[in-house]
C-alpha cells in the first residue's frame, strides 16, 4: 500500500490540476480523442466539465462518413449528448454504409481498423442505434472478429479493441494479462478506469488484491515524475485512474487507523475474531462425547444464540434486540449492541432463498441504517455460511465493507478459510 501522507495528497492533487488544464486546453474541438475523453468521465460518474460543450462538438453533416467524425459522434451518441446539431439515427446508418463499402484492412494500414479509439468509438455508436440495420451490425462484427484474432504491441490497442468487442457482446475474446512493469502509464490507468464498471475485464491476478498492485504501479509512476498526456484521451483515463487509485489507498490508510478509543477498537477486533472462529466453535458442539446428540444449526436464530453465549464470555453489558432508527420509511431490530464499546454484532445465516445476492442487499440496507445510529461506531456483521451460498465470499466482505460518516462496517464470511 501506498502511504498516503500529506505531501503524497497534495502531489496528487498537482498532477490532477495538470491533467485538467491539459483538457480544458484540448477538449474543445470534435476529434475520437475528445469524445473518448467525454466516454472516460461517463463511464466512471465523473463530470467532463474540463471538456469544451460536447453539444457543439458537430461537424458538417457531410463529413459524417469519414471515420474520425463518425468514430467521435459515436462516443457522443452512447453517452447521450443532446443537441440540435447532432446527426439522427438515419444519417449515422447512411455515413457507416459509406464506411462499409470501403476496403477494411487495406495493405497501407490507412483504415479506421488500425485506429482502436475509432474502432471504439463506431462500435459504440452502433450499439447506440435502437433500430440499427442488420448488414451493418454483420458487417461491424465481422470486422472486430478479426480485429481480436490479431497480435498487437501494445496493450492500450489490445484492450481497446476488446473493449469494442464487449460493446458488440462478442464473447470468447481472449484474456490479456501483462506484468505491470512493462506497461505504460496509460495502459495501467486503462485497466484502473476499466475496472471501476467491469471487473471481468480486468486480469484475475490484479482483482484478487482489490486492485491494490495496480494502485501501488500507477500512484508510484505519478510520483516518480510529471504525467505529460500525448492527447486528451490519456489525459482523461489517466485523469480518472489517478483519482480512482488516491481514493481507494486513501481510503485504505483510513481504514487502518480509523479513530476510535483503544477500547472500542480491541473490542472490534475481538468480535472479529470470535465471528471468524463461529465455524469451529459450531463443529465442536456437534461432536458429543459417547455418541450423545450434538447441537445443530438449523437456522439464523441458532446462530444469534450460540453468538450471543460467546459475546457474554468477552463483553459485560450485550444488548439483544434493539431498535434501530428508520431507515427508507423502516425501523428495525439490531442482534446485538455492546453499548460501552459502540459495536453492533449482526449475524446472517445463508440458506437456498437467502444467497450471496440477497444477503448483500440486506447488509447494504444495514450499513445505512446504523449509520445515524448514535452508540454504533462499528458494525460487524457475521455471514454463517455452512452450505457454501456465497458464491463468491471474499468479494461480499470486500463490496458491503466500508468507512464512511464515522461508520466502520466489517463484514465476515465464515468459514471461508481461517
């Protein structure tokens, strides 16, 4: 992890002002880097506001069939810039059939294909066609069935052209992973902005780690020097990559000194502890002595039990059953609240109408819940999940967890691995 000093922060926030001023310069004429950019900010839930108005951004109607206007509306199209001046559903079909009849991969590499942002960018204008013909929709997959099947240098092509190959639910293209070290700057902060509304895009090996190896590459190459974009569209994805990685380490620093008393974080790390070592607790209790009947967990209220016994053993003052404040019109009963040390102990047990998706959306609704509440500093909440519901166990942790109005919610899947 990076450390997220002061002096860190503030180089940051240097570079993001560089980054800004260069698009606020660049932005402001119609080009497949400028609406690449405008794709970036929108894609990510960031304002373009450093772009120039995107509504003028329109050429005449007659360059419409040359690729680099066609590619830059498309991006325009897909996030739904509205104006007088933007070309109908009917001119842009008309401009890609006049792109279709030219010749796709021509032996001097002039074509758009060779362009991903263009490639990009007409795919997406495509896909933004609801009545969009069917020889032209053939004619596009075609070409990026080729286009996948293809070596290329460089990883920025590679994933472009993937990313094209998404927008047209291409499914089968192959996975790219490559060594960190030997990508550039605006490769990294490619996968960083990609992975913040695709985690499938991105390499398994760089998901695991909650994309922490990418943070570390990308926030240690902004440090080492001046980001200097070629064009506004490194300048936009390097823009929201940065941003995306300073907050999630930033985030990450907090987390591991959130401020709380001594005692209430012992606390914390206690019912942590005994939330993690629920699973041998319950197998010891269902193996008995001369073959006497063990106890077994049918169901959630089991789990509340048993976890209330133990915290008893830890904590003076357990509190079942409190009233939680409305939340959406609602007010609800916690499990348990250890007053003193402002912690409230949530158990869930998984079941075949109650999976990874379900129990998500309840602790989502939870966290928001105890967030006004005033003796909860903490929340943990304990997933039994014997049967193996949770699909995906780590990512459920890492999704619902978070720290935020001074709440820190802690969520454990258990057993999931000691």
């Amino acid at each position: 992890m990076v450390f997220m000093s002061r002096e860190l922060i503030l180089s940051f926030g240097v570079q993001l002002q560089t980054l800004e001023q260069f698009l606020r310069a660049n932005g402001s004429r119609l080009s497949p880097e400028v609406g690449f950019a405008a794709y970036v900010f929108n894609s990510a839930r960031q304002n373009c506001s450093f772009l120039g108005n995107l509504a003028a951004l329109v050429s005449e109607p007659r360059r419409l069939s040359e690729a680099p206007v066609l590619a830059a509306t498309g991006y325009l199209r897909s996030i739904r810039v509205k104006g007088p001046n933007l070309p109908c559903d009917v001119d842009w079909r008309a401009a890609l059939k006049k792109l279709s009849q030219r010749e796709a991969f021509p032996a001097d590499r002039s074509a758009f294909t060779y362009r991903p942002l263009e490639v990009l960018g007409i795919c997406l204008g495509q896909m933004s066609d609801e009545n969009a013909d069917a020889e032209l929709a053939a004619w596009l997959n075609n070409v990026l069935g080729r286009l996948l099947e293809q070596e290329y240098s460089e990883a920025w092509a590679r994933w472009l052209y993937r990313l094209a190959g998404q927008t047209l639910g291409i499914t089968g293209a192959r996975q790219f992973s490559s060594q960190l070290e030997l990508l550039t700057l605006t490769e990294i902060a490619v996968l960083r902005w990609v992975s913040l509304w695709s985690k499938d895009f991105v390499p398994p090996s760089l998901v695991s780690d909650g994309f922490a190896a990418l943070d570390r590459e990308l926030l240690g190459r902004c440090i080492a020097k001046p980001v200097e974009p070629r064009d506004t569209a490194e300048a936009a994805v390097i823009w929201v990559a940065l941003r995306a990685a300073a907050t999630a380490r930033l985030e990450s620093a907090l987390a591991e000194t959130w401020q709380l008393t001594r005692p209430e974080k012992d606390a914390a790390a206690l019912v942590e502890n005994v939330c993690r070592r629920f699973p041998l607790f319950a197998r010891q209790l269902s193996m008995r002595y001369d073959s006497r009947p063990g106890f077994r967990i049918k169901d959630e209220y089991d789990v509340q039990d048993l976890l209330h016994a133990l915290l008893l053993l830890h904590f003076d003052d357990v509190r079942p059953e409190e009233v939680t404040p409305s939340y959406a019109g609602n007010s609800s009963r916690m499990d348990f609240l250890l007053k003193s040390e402002r912690v409230v102990v949530e158990a869930k047990m998984t079941r075949k109408t109650l999976g990874q998706k379900e129990v998500a959306n309840q602790l989502i609704e939870d966290k928001e819940r105890y967030r006004t509440h005033p003796d909860c500093r903490t929340l943990v909440c304990l997933v039994y999940d014997p049967e193996g519901y949770c699909d995906n166990p780590v990512a459920l942790e890492k999704d619902v967890a978070a720290i935020s109005g001074g709440l820190r919610v802690v969520v454990i899947v258990s057993p999931r691995g000691l």
